[in-house]
C-alpha cells in the first residue's frame, strides 16, 4: 500500500542530501588524488642509426672512441652484444623492428608494401593510450611503404637516398617537440642516416674522432667503388690497404657525428623530464660492408658486417649496464617493448628479453637465427644456430664457425657435411613455415 514506508521529514531528507554531496566531494578528491599518484605509463624513445655496425662501437671493443658521448646512457642501458638484423637492407629491416614479423612474413622488400595483414608497435601503443610519433630520415622508411603504420604523427623526406637530412635536424625537431610539451605518454620514433653512405659530416666536425678528418683515398661512390660493386672484374684487385682504411676513417667518423646527436637528443629527454623514466632502445637497422668480403654498402650479402647491430635497452627508472653474450634479433624488440610496458603481445616471430632484464630463467631451447635478402631472384638465405652460421648461395653453401672465427673469414663448409646438411633441412623448413603469416588485423 502506498504510503507504508517509514516516513522522512523534509529536515531528515536535507541532512541526507547533505551528507551524500559532502560524501561524493570525498569520492572525487580520492579519485583525483589516485588519479595523480597513479603511475603514469613510461614514455617509449625507438632511435635507429641507419648503417651502423656493432663492431665499430668503442661500447663493443673498437679501438676509436666512436660512442663516447653514449658513455653515460651505456651505463644506464643493457647491452646485447650479439643482436641481428634479418636482411641487409631497411625497409626489410625496419618492418621487422616494427612489426616482430620476419621478412618473408610482413613481404616488405619483396612487395613495395608492408603486408595489410602486420600490426606495428604503433598502432599497439596507440590502441593502449600513446601518441605516436615518428620522423624518419630514410627515403623508405616512408607511407608510401607502409611504415607509417599506427603513427599519428608522420614525418618523413622528400630527398633520396643519399641525400638524407642531416642528423642536427633531428635534434632541432625533438627540442620543437619537448618544447611543446607534447602529449604523454608517447611513442617516439626515429630515424637517423649519417652513417649511410656517402657518410656525411660537416667540415668543422670532421676531426672530433680521429683529431684529424679522415684520409683522402676512396670516397663513397667513386667510380671504382661503384665499380667493385658491380663485379666487374679486376675492379676489386685495385683495391688497396689505404683505400680501405680512407673509407673506413669515414665511416668512424660519420659514427662518432650521428652518435653525438643521438646524445644531444638523450640530453632534451632529460632536461625535458622524460629520459629517467622512458623505455629506450637504441638499435640499427644493418651494418654496412668495408671490403670485409671483397665489396662496399649493404644489400647484397649476409655475412656478419651487415647483420650484426648494436641494441641497447633502457628500461623507465632502472639504471641496467649489464651485457648480455646471447644471440638476438631485431624481431625481439617488439615482444620485449610490450612486456615491459605489461601490454598485449603481438602475433610475430620474436620472443621478448624480458627474462634477461629482469633476472628470470631465460628460455631453454637455443635460439636459431634467419636471414635473408628480400626480393633476391637468387633467394639467398643464412641460418645460424648454435656456433655455426650456414649461407645458402646458388648452388653452394658457406659455413662458419662462430666461435673460432667470428668475422666469418674462413668457409669450413668442404669439411661440415654433416653440419652443413642438418642446416640446410632446417634452413629450408623455417623458410617454408615462413610462408604462412599469423593472423593479425592491420591497424
């Protein structure tokens, strides 16, 4: 019956009206006051310096100071000595930075797309909060090859190849950036190209390595290097010593100028208030050739000089200068970037570094390495697994030991029947899998 409920006075209801507002007011300062103590997701900082070697860094052993202005961020970041790239080429390269896909999975290199089918680290941390932005340097690091995928912001070049922005422009932009206060967290890409070829550096820092610049002798692109390329013959027995070391002078010193740039900008995060507690890696795409093999640049072999990269891993609020003897891929750091961020996996062919960095049993079963050149009609491919590297060539195969010659100087395969044959199956059986891409949705 209506009606029979206890009665409440208009006073009675005041004081419980009142009582509700002062009870919600309460409820919100809590919220707010959760809200601002609640940890906020760790900016992402991903810079790679396109061409650079992990055998010409003074942090690996070379005997010039080329990372010198890195010292301080190497004692906050770990270090994996051994880490690899999938092709000698960026485009392949870098898709499989961004996606964890190899390369005969996102077909980039050999399609001029990345396939509709790869979701990117991108459009990940876009999905989870994250403005991304990215500016790139490389002419195909690009939209027009998909790379701009899950990016808000995209800048790219306009210029060829070898006429790249000069890293100096990176570092005004990222000041334009932090100046802005931009939004947080981010997702910060960069693409840095002093160390390609032709190796620019302005003339007045031209002799911060060596104390002098570097030797006149062959140049990048000259007609005989353009010549040795080409395979034309007797173009490599003009070759000599100080032709090789010229080169190289210039690719140290080119190293030494973009990695004091990288530092520049490590120094606007901080002053910025965002390095201390920023996830960054710090990474290459390649490496290039200095006549190690008989040739110069990258694209055309799979040998040690353009595979083996640089990765450093600074975890947010965690000084880690550990160094980590145990072989890697590119693949790995999208896998470990969303672990470490405690956010969804992706479908890919990496696995995360996470038990590494936070000091828990790594996984047991030894890790096998794939690389290949996209887009060869030759299909040349290498494995590695264990100490052995095996290079699949027409008709032939090369084999290498690791461990007993790590510059891969001396081809053991006449005496590695049955290795080379048990790499071979193997080399042939990831391929084949390779042909079937995980399922993901393009974002």
């Amino acid at each position: 019956m209506a009606g029979s409920g206890p009665r409440v006075s208009r006073k009675n209801r005041a004081i419980e009206a009142s009582a509700r507002g002062l009870i919600g007011v309460a409820l919100v300062a809590l919220a707010v006051g959760c809200a601002e103590d609640a940890p906020r997701s760790p900016d992402v900082v991903l810079i790679v310096v396109d061409s650079l070697r992990a055998d010409h860094l003074s942090h690996q052993g070379y005997e010039f100071p080329t990372a010198a202005s890195l010292d301080a961020f190497r004692a906050d970041a770990a270090l994996f000595e051994q880490a690899f790239a999938p092709a000698p080429s960026s485009a392949a390269s870098v898709a499989s930075l961004m996606t964890g896909w190899l390369p005969g999975r996102h077909r980039l290199g050999w399609e001029e797309r990345l396939a509709p089918g790869a979701s990117t680290l991108a459009s990940r941390l876009r999905d989870a909060g994250y403005a991304t932005i990215a500016l790139s340097h490389h002419a195909r690091i690009s939209a027009e090859t998909g790379l701009d995928r899950g990016f808000e912001r995209f800048e790219g070049t306009r210029g060829g190849l070898l006429e790249y922005p000069d890293a100096s422009e990176a570092v005004a932009w990222v000041r334009e950036l932090v100046a802005r206060d931009p939004p947080q967290p981010f997702f910060l890409y960069l693409h840095l190209m002093n160390v390609h070829g032709p190796y620019r550096v302005p003339p007045d820092q031209r002799s911060v390595l060596l104390g002098r610049p570097p030797e006149k002798g062959l140049r990048f692109g000259d007609p005989l290097m353009r010549s040795v390329v080409r395979g034309d013959p007797g173009a490599s027995d003009r070759i000599t010593t100080a032709h090789v070391r010229s080169l190289t002078e210039q690719y140290d010193t080119a190293v030494r100028y973009t990695l004091d740039r990288v530092a520049e900008i490590l120094r606007l995060l901080e002053h910025a208030g965002v390095y201390r507690d920023a996830l960054i890696v710090l990474t290459s795409d390649h490496g290039d050739e200095l006549f190690e093999h008989g040739s110069f640049g990258h694209g055309a072999t799979l040998h040690r000089e353009v595979l083996q990269v640089p990765l450093y891993l600074k975890r947010p609020g965690i000084a880690d200068g550990r160094r980590f003897d145990v072989p890697v891929a590119l693949v790995d750091v999208v896998p470990t970037v969303l672990d470490l961020l405690g956010l969804p996996p992706l479908p890919g062919d990496g696995r995360s570094l996470g038990p590494w960095l936070r000091g828990e049993t790594p996984p047991a079963e030894p890790r096998v390495l794939l690389h290949e050149i996209p887009g060869d009609p030759n299909g040349v491919r290498a494995i590695t697994a264990d100490r052995y590297k095996l290079i699949a060539l027409p008709g032939r195969r090369l084999l290498y030991d690791r461990v007993l010659d790590p510059r891969e100087t001396e081809d053991i395969a006449e005496a590695g029947g049955e290795i080379v044959r048990e790499l071979t199956e193997r080399l042939v059986e990831a391929f084949t899998e390779l042909a079937a891409p995980p399922a993901s949705e393009p974002r």
